[in-house]
C-alpha cells in the first residue's frame, strides 16, 4: 500500500499548529508522510521588521513545536514574510510549485484564501495555480483543502468576502492536546489574557467544531477539491 503523502503550506511558522495541529498529529498517528512547508522568513536583503534572529527565533520554535506533533518533515523557504505583496508573483508560484512537485502529495493544504493576511491569501493562490487537477505534476492530488488559523481567518468581515464555512471535518478527539502542547512551544508568538491564540481559545474552537459534527473535538476545512478514483 503507497504511504500518503500530505502537505501544509504553512505561511509562516506556527499557522500549521494553530491551523490544523492536531491533524497533523493525527495523521502521523496513522503513519502517513506529512511534510510542512513553512513558506516565509528573512528573505534577501533588508527586512523592515528587523534582523534574520527574528525567523531564527520563530524557526527554533517550529522544530520543536512539531516534534510534539508527531515529527513531521519540517521545510523552510524564504519568501519575504509581511511582504510578499511586494514582490513578483510569478515567483510566489514557483517557490510553492516547486515544493508541491518535489513533494507529489495525495492531499494539499493551504490557508484559507479569503485571511486576512496578505502573505495568507497570496501563497494559498500560489497553491491553487501549481494543484491545477489536469497539471501532470498535479496529478495524485486527490484532496485539496483550506484551514482556518485563529486571528487571520475570522479577521476578514463577512460582508466583503465569502467566510470560512467548513465542509470538511477531521475528527482530532484525544489529539487536541498534542497541538496545545505545540502551540505551548511558540513562546514569541503568544498573546496574554483571552485572544484568538490563547490555549483556552484553541480548544474552546477545536470543541466547537467537534460538536458540529457530534464528537469531542474536530478541526474543519473547505474542500476546494476531491477526487474519487
């Protein structure tokens, strides 16, 4: 039986964890190949948020927040974090194209088109260009699906564009704890008192979705695509 191959294209470090932590603890639970692609950093040059110890901090973070997730293959790129509306977009795609064809996964995630964020909605279109069902390199992606991360995903008012409304459910029951625990590893990252990002708000959503569809906890996704042999 071919092991499945799963990959996250992770905008920065810590939207894997915060998007989709748990299932990827889950997967690895069954063995599957999960590789997260963490597509921003320093990049070339000057950065305008300050020096490359900044990504060296959130990366050391990243190694060891997926270990509690089960050990995960962990890839950095540099595309230029906060500022990859600023730079060609022929490029974004083929940075994330090239990950997905040395990668030739069965099932892609991207973050949710519609965040907030900028870096979010650019690199989950790079990913829709390079999945394209009838490219050959696209060829064995039988899912291709969005996650929400807290404090991007719901940021975006409704009334100007189409909110996250998931139509996919992975049911993480007795995973959630992996994920707070790799979320616990992304000191630089966490906000004090009841945000989006706190422990508490993560669960409160993992138990949320999970009673959506009648089980303990849950992380939900879009479906973009889904192919049956």
């Amino acid at each position: 039986m071919v092991r499945r191959r799963i990959l996250v294209i992770a905008p920065h470090a810590d939207d894997e964890t915060l998007g989709m932590g748990a299932t990827i603890a889950k997967k690895m639970h069954a063995a599957e190949a999960v590789t997260v692609a963490i597509m921003t950093g320093h990049g070339a040059g000057v950065h305008p948020l300050g020096s490359k110890a900044i990504w060296d901090t959130v990366r050391a973070e990243a190694k060891n927040a997926v270990v509690h997730l089960g050990s995960p293959s962990l890839q950095f790129f540099e595309l230029p974090a906060v500022t990859l509306s600023e730079y060609p977009v022929h490029k974004i795609n083929q940075v994330v194209a090239d990950v997905i064809k040395s990668i030739d996964p069965h099932e892609l995630y991207l973050p949710f088109y519609h965040d907030l964020h900028l870096d979010h909605r650019l690199l989950s279109n790079a990913g829709l260009v390079a999945a394209r069902a009838y490219l050959p390199t696209s060829s064995n992606i039988d899912l291709v699906a969005m996650y929400e991360v807290p404090t991007e995903t719901h940021l975006m008012p409704p009334a100007i564009n189409t909110p996250f409304t998931p139509n996919h459910y992975q049911n993480v029951s007795g995973f959630v704890a992996q994920k707070l625990a790799a979320w616990d590893s992304y000191k630089s990252q966490q906000q004090s008192g009841f945000t989006p990002r706190s422990p508490v708000a993560l669960e409160a959503l993992a138990i949320l979705r999970g009673s959506e569809i009648g089980v303990e906890a849950a992380e939900g996704f879009v479906i973009i695509r889904s192919v049956t042999s």
